[in-house]
C-alpha cells in the first residue's frame, strides 16, 4: 500500500452514517444525524428528464470530458441568475459531484509543500485532498465565539511565503455559518493583495436564513476572478446527492487542466447524471424554497432543542442544513458509568446508549463538538434529540 493513499482516513460523516444505517438493519431504532443529505425526493421533473434521457441512444455514448455543451452553458446561464457572476461555457468543467472538483481544483494549483489556509471546522474532506495533492493544509481555528468566521487578521497571521490557496467555504459545513458580505470582500482583497487563489465551496448558496445571503467572493472583488475557482453542484440544491453532479467554475488555463486530468481519471460524467442536472439548473427553484423553509423550521427547532441542555452551547447557524454545538461542558461527567474525555468519546456513548448517531468535531479539525444534520424528519429530529437530551440530562 503506498503512503500516499494508505494515509487516507475514511470520510467521518460517511463513516457514522454507515454505522447508523448498519445498526438499523440489526433491528436497533437508531436515528442517523450524520449524511449531510436532504431528506426529499429528487424534484419529479428531473427524475423525469432522466428517463427520458435512459431512452435516447445519445446518451449511450462516450461525452466530452469537461461536460455536455449544453449542460455547461446552462451553467453559466445559472451561475449569473444565481449570483450575479459571469463566467463563459468554457470556463465550467462538469464533475463527477462535488468532491472530484474539490480534489481537480487542488490538483490543478498545488506543487508539492504549497500551503493552503483551511479555516476550521472544515469539511472532511478538504485536508485530505489539499495531501492528496501534495499540499500542506494550514489550519486557521475558529469557534463559536466568533459565529465560526475566520477574520482576516486571522488568515494574515498564518500567511506564509508558501501559501498558495485560501480554502472558503459560506455557508458552511459543517457549522452552518454565513459570512457577511463586508467580510467576504475583505477577504477577497486580502487574497488579491497578496496574490493568494481562492477556492470557494458554494454548495449550500440557495440554503440561507433569515437575514443572512450568500455572497460569492469573485462577484464581491471582480479582480479576484483570474485567481478564483468556484466549486457547487445539484446534490444539496435538488436533493440530487445520489446523481453525482457537480463542477468547477476558474480561469480557462485551470479548467483546462482539469479538464486534462479528467479525460484520463474518470472521463465524462453519467449522460443520464447530466440531463436530470440540465433539467435542475435550468428549471424554476420552488421546490428549493420548499425545502429551505422546512429546513429553516427545523433549524429553529433543533437549536432550541438542544440549547436546553445542560452543558451544550448551540450557535443558531445561518445556512446550510447543520448544527455544532459544543459539548465541552460534558466531558470528564459521569455519564451512565463512564466518562468520556473527548467528543468522539462522548458521540460513542450517545450511539450506543441513546441509539442516536452525530458526527464528533474531531472530524472536522475542532474536537469538542457535534455535528448535527437537521436534513431529516420532523419526527425524527425531535425523536432524535429528546433521546440525546434525556441521556445528557445524567451527566453528573
């Protein structure tokens, strides 16, 4: 096994929402807060394009590597009604969801020892693609004393002659944070200054509440463009976490690149993936806004839930589908015999005693925390955190 991939730890979140689905299947009731996933059917109009697409021989066939022409133009066409961002057809690169972007946007920009700043709690998966590429991730902590928000002092401070890439990521997973668009261009002009790319992750941009928007950076500091990849996909969006569709937005030399490396690791996207993608982004947003109010009702509900509870902080997140409270307060009480002294100690006796799976924040570089998916049921979400409540209400 080489060291490379040998060093490769499993996706966490992937990890608990397997172990909760196997316990199910044993016949224990366990209620899963862990995959980052809607709770609602792909929207009918695009399972319908796919069926469609099952049947037509053109979708038999080899495609373009960089995505269907029509599909990467529809793109575009949604990255400006969305956001305000003009990009052209060429300079979207359709992927196999939105990790392979995540891992291509880092192949495409690291030689060996570049540093990236990786603001955290960070997604799972950006360190390890960030080493994959033979990059060094820089974590810039933040917490819930600051809304989970990297300032720019923060991002100055761990700024080396080294750092090539700033990681961002508004709203986030997995804190459900949203930066102020102030500071999003802040932000944006320090990188430009400094002559640092940034990749933005906008998976959740149409999943903000209240008060809050979603800002992209290139939109807020134009001249950050020619260093700036945009990352997003259908699966949050559309309920579509099972197609596999996501891409990337950057310069043409980038997407180029990219497009190179694609060719040879994977080839085209599914043909039947990308016209239910076609039909999602070039179709109305009411089902999103169907989906966004629930989640926002439940959102107020689980934050209130678990704000009850003896020793557990909540932040009210802004986006996103996510809550991380801290659990600080609880490690080292006596809990139903044992004492757990980290967060992953703790989610393990929340799993097996009071059947309920979350995501410790070990996972997400800042341990002390849990991660919460509130994209579930109603009841179940309610379930789900009376049983973690009467189960923390023992620590003594």
């Amino acid at each position: 096994m080489s060291a490379r991939i040998g060093g490769i730890s499993e996706s966490a979140t992937l990890a608990v929402d397997a172990k909760a689905k196997a316990l199910k299947a044993a016949g224990r009731p366990v209620i899963g807060f862990g995959a980052g996933e809607p709770d609602f059917p792909t929207p009918q109009p695009v399972v319908d394009a796919a069926i469609a697409a099952c049947s037509d021989p053109r979708n038999h066939r080899y495609s373009p590597a960089s995505g269907l022409p029509e599909l990467r133009e529809a793109v575009a066409a949604k990255t400006l009604r969305d956001s305000g961002y003009q990009v052209e057809p060429s300079q979207v690169l359709i992927t196999n969801g939105g990790k392979q972007a995540v891992y291509q946007a880092f192949a495409a920009l690291l030689d060996p020892g570049d540093e990236v700043l990786l603001p955290a709690p960070y997604w799972t998966t950006y360190p390890e693609a960030i080493t994959l590429a033979e990059g060094k991730p820089v974590v810039v902590p933040t917490d819930d004393s600051t809304g989970y928000l990297a300032s720019v002092e923060q991002l100055e401070a761990a700024r080396t002659p080294r750092t090539k890439v700033l990681l961002f990521n508004s709203p986030s997973n997995p804190t459900g944070a949203v930066y102020p668009p102030e500071q999003i261009a802040a932000i944006g002009r320090w990188a430009v200054e400094h002559g640092i790319w940034v990749i933005t992750d906008e998976i959740y941009e149409h999943l903000v509440y209240g008060d809050a928007e979603h800002v992209s950076m290139p939109v807020a500091v134009p001249e950050l463009a020619d260093t700036c990849v945009v990352l997003n996909g259908v699966a949050k969006t559309y309920a579509m976490t099972g197609w596999r569709v996501g891409w990337m937005i950057g310069p043409n030399d980038v997407i180029k690149a990219s497009t190179n490396l694609q060719s040879h690791l994977s080839s085209n996207v599914a043909n039947v993936s990308q016209r239910a993608a076609l039909e999602a982004v070039s179709g109305p947003l009411d089902a999103v806004a169907e989906m966004r109010s629930a989640f926002d009702r439940r959102r107020r509900k689980i934050v209130d839930l678990l704000s009850a509870i003896p020793g557990v902080s909540c932040p009210e997140p802004e986006g996103a589908f996510y809550v991380y409270p801290s659990v600080k307060g609880l490690l080292g009480k006596e809990i139903r015999g044992q004492r757990p002294q980290t967060s992953v100690e703790l989610a393990e006796i929340v799993l097996e005693q009071a059947e309920v799976a979350v995501v410790p924040g070990e996972a997400f570089g800042t341990p002390g925390y849990f991660r919460l998916s509130y994209a579930l049921g109603d009841d179940d979400l309610a379930e789900g955190v009376g049983r973690v409540a009467e189960l923390l209400g023992e620590a003594k």
